[in-house]
C-alpha cells in the first residue's frame, strides 16, 4: 500500500469539519427557499384570510365578546401563515418560528376554549340557582 498524501488528509479533514447550513435537516430537506411549502402556506394563507374576513362580518353582525373572541383567534391563525411565509422566505430564523407557531398554537386554543365556556349558555353557577 502507498502512503496517503498529506494534501489529501487535509483536504479530506478540511471537507469532514464544514458544518451543515443552517436551515438544513435531515436527508436535505431544507425549509428555506422551497417553493412547494411556499406555496401550501400562500393557500394556507389566503384561506385563513378569507376565514378570518367572515369572522369580522360576524362580528360586526352579532357585537358580542364571543364573537371577538373567535375573530382573535382566526386572526392568530392567519398570523401563523405569515410567519410561515416569513420563515420559508427565510426573514424569520427558524428558532423564532417556533417559538411564535407555538405560542400563537397555545392563543388560539386558549381564545377558543375561553369563549366556549365564558358564553355557553347555562353556566356553572346558573345550574345551582335553577333547582
């Protein structure tokens, strides 16, 4: 057997310790600049919008704090979409797309759970009263 070279060990050590992109995954699935995840989160996006469009038109029918309540909650999930668009973009780093996909995911259940039970007809304390 020949002996190796001493280029080509630093050649090989130099290409072994170059860190992976940031955005890279596992089996480069990179979320930055995909275009097919752009384009599920513009539908996504335009979808919610129209959602939460009709959720202003009921508000502004009904004016009741359940109707806002769920209007809030329609509008967190459009702004989920936006920091979707952001991060595929690649203006939002991925560590602060999680931290707001997550925290918007804990609003809008929260919002929703809240206006369920605070406007449900038939409270907790009217059951007591009514025997």
């Amino acid at each position: 057997m020949s002996p190796i070279p001493a280029t080509a060990v630093a050649t090989a050590a130099a290409t072994s310790t170059k860190a992976a992109p940031p955005t890279a995954t596992a089996g480069g699935w990179g979320v930055e600049g995909s275009l097919p995840l752009l384009g599920v989160v513009l539908v996504a996006g335009v979808g919610t919008g129209a959602l939460f469009l009709v959720s202003l038109v009921a508000y502004r029918r009904r004016r009741s704090a359940q109707y806002a309540l769920i209007s809030v909650a329609v509008g967190a999930l459009l702004a989920r979409s936006v920091v979707g668009a952001g991060t595929v973009l690649g203006v939002v780093p991925m560590p602060v797309h999680h931290f707001l996909e997550h925290g918007l995911d804990f609003a809008i259940a929260a919002l929703v759970l809240y206006a369920v039970y605070a406007h449900a007809p038939g409270s907790v304390g009217d059951d007591a009263s009514s025997d």
